[in-house]
C-alpha cells in the first residue's frame, strides 16, 4: 500500500485542468447544460479552469444535484505550471475547506513555518536535549499550531504537515545541534497510514544531514482518542527498527491512560502539565504521578515531567525518579539553542 496523502501539497494555480470521479452519463449531461465543456476518457471527466472563481463554481453546481449527495465525490486539480504527476484525488468536502480556509493552506502547501527549540534537562538540571515545537517561520503568516493541524485535518492535509513538520525539526535540528543532544520531535500517529513507507521521509532526512538515529525521540502528540491502537504499535516498531526511541506525549491528560502506555512500552513517557503544574502541594496529582513512574519502571521506560514552572514541582517530581525536566523553569521555546553548547 502506498500513502499517497502524504505526498498531497500542490498550490491551486488560476488555470489549469480538473478531474473528476467517479462520473455518470447523467452528471456529464447536467455540467454540459450548465456549460462546462467536459472531455471524458476512462470514467473520468475532465473540465479546464480559468480562475479559482471557476473552480468554485463547479463545485457549487456539483452540491446542487441529488446525485452528489448519494456518492462522495472526488476530484484532482492539476495547475498548467505543475509538473507531470501522480494525480492526487481529494474529497469534493476537503476542496471546499480548502477553499475555505484558503489562507491557513496557503501556509500548509507554502510550508511557512520553523521549529522553535525548548530545552529538556536531566535530574541535575543539565541539558541533554530538546523539544522541536513548530512556529511561523515569519511574523508576516501568523498561525496557531493546533488550529493549523485542525485545518489540515478538515482539508485532508494533515497527513502532509505532519510529514513537512518533522522533516523541518530534523533540518532545525541539524543546523544548530551537536550529536548526542536528543531531538524529540511530535508526530501524529492518525497521519501515518502505512508506516514501512510514510516514514521513509523521515529516516531519509536523518540520513541526508548525517545525523545519528540514537539521537532522536519521536513522540506521540494527539488530540483525539487513539482508535487504531496496533497501527501505533505498527508505528513504534518502525521507528525502533531503525534505530529510533519513541515517546508517549501527554500522559495523565485523559487520552494517553497507563493501560496504553504499559501497552506500547514507550522509551520516554511524558507526564502531562496538568498533572505536573502545582504537584508539589496536591496529593491527588502526587499519587497520579507515582502510579505513573512505577509503571514505566516495570518497562524500563524514562519519565520525563512537563510544564515545570515552579521548583517545587520539579524537585518533588525529580524526588520520585522523573529522570527529565522540561518547563519555563528552564528554559522557553527559541529558534535557537542557548550558545556555547557541547555534549
């Protein structure tokens, strides 16, 4: 199986040729009575474009007709400046988000963002690593990374800024950092369809700036429920196959349980901020912090606590065997690592 989603990242130019499928001889009939001139050649119709006014038009005919509403429809758009390509089909629901949303694709398909660097420390409060976090890339394209990644969700790319996101923190990674510094870089596991080939990008990167795989953490970051559970073990393997740790983002949020994570058996689990923030005065978040370390102890997993801000935090949480910190208490998210380091 190939994932072709992941490779989806084409700017809609103002000419050029849509797609569509699957077709009738009854919706042929309805676009030629609306006039669009239509070539048809094995079961897919064609009809050329002279703005993104049209575009939009055809879509608006489309929704007009009962038959759109009985069969999903889908459609490759193809700018006259685009080079020969495999056609990439996309929901009629995702070309109209896309439309929608025009400007926070824009920055998706323009991939116009960085990774800033936030600093994870040791138990002696030494760095040994960071946390490749994406930003804009310039003040001039604002965004917020969730509602970025909500976009790409809504108009089936999420798949590609997920992939463009970690091969941008590996390159960050590879300008500014010395070996033996671990990266930990976020991935959505529901963007990662078919791991043996959508992760090829990553370690492909890893290997084109001579890095070393043992210095990179990916970690889980995910905003829904995971549903598909032996995907994610698919995905953890993959990455360990080649010589790669993984992490469990956001354990103790609701999402990320001790079950799953005695289930995946993650190299790095990281206790969530909402438990972390103001442990240090609440027994109820004291007790969920040590269920959780003791169970990463029966995997030999490393815990690191997140959001620190108050030393108190840190100290209780370092106290009961979190080997990592990470927090405003040292340091915040730059795009540059602090000078002078060395491992």
């Amino acid at each position: 199986m190939i994932c072709s989603s992941c490779g989806v990242g084409r700017p809609i130019e103002d000419n050029g040729v849509i797609s569509l499928r699957p077709i009738t001889s009854e919706f042929i009939s309805l676009l030629t009575q609306e006039g669009f001139q239509v070539i048809c050649d094995n079961h897919i119709c064609s009809v050329a474009y002279h703005s993104r006014a049209e575009i939009l038009e055809l879509i608006q005919c489309i929704r007009k007709t009962a038959w759109a509403d009985e069969s999903e429809m889908y459609m490759n758009i193809e700018g006259v400046k685009s080079l020969p390509d495999r056609p990439v089909w996309v929901s009629l629901a995702q070309m109209e988000a896309r439309f929608h949303h025009h400007g926070i694709v824009d920055i998706i398909v323009e991939e116009r963002f960085t990774s800033y660097m936030q600093p994870i420390v040791s138990h002696r409060e030494e760095v040994v690593g960071f946390e490749f976090l994406m930003r804009p890339s310039s003040a001039q394209y604002p965004f917020n990374p969730f509602e970025l990644f909500e976009i790409a969700r809504e108009t089936g790319l999420h798949s590609f800024l997920d992939r463009a996101a970690r091969i941008s923190a590996i390159e960050i990674s590879a300008l500014h950092l010395p070996r033996g510094f671990k990266r930990f870089i976020n991935f959505l596991p529901s963007s990662i369809y078919n791991p043996q080939y959508c992760l090829t990008h990553t370690f492909e990167a890893i290997e084109r700036h001579s890095l070393d795989p043992k210095d990179f953490v990916f970690e889980v970051v995910e905003t829904e429920q995971i549903h598909n559970m032996n995907n994610l073990v698919d995905i953890f393997d993959e990455y360990r196959k080649n010589g790669i740790s993984v992490a469990l983002d956001d354990v103790g949020s609701g999402y990320s349980t001790l079950a799953e994570m005695s289930r995946l058996k993650p190299d790095y689990v990281k206790i969530d901020r909402s438990l972390v923030d103001g442990s240090s005065r609440d027994k109820r978040k004291q007790q969920e912090i040590l269920n959780i370390i003791e169970r990463a102890k029966d995997f030999g997993g490393y815990v690191l606590a997140e959001g620190i801000e108050e030393r108190e935090d840190f100290e209780f949480c370092r106290a009961h065997g979190a080997a990592f910190a990470q927090g405003y208490l040292f340091g915040k998210p730059m795009p540059e690592p602090p000078q002078g380091l060395t491992q």
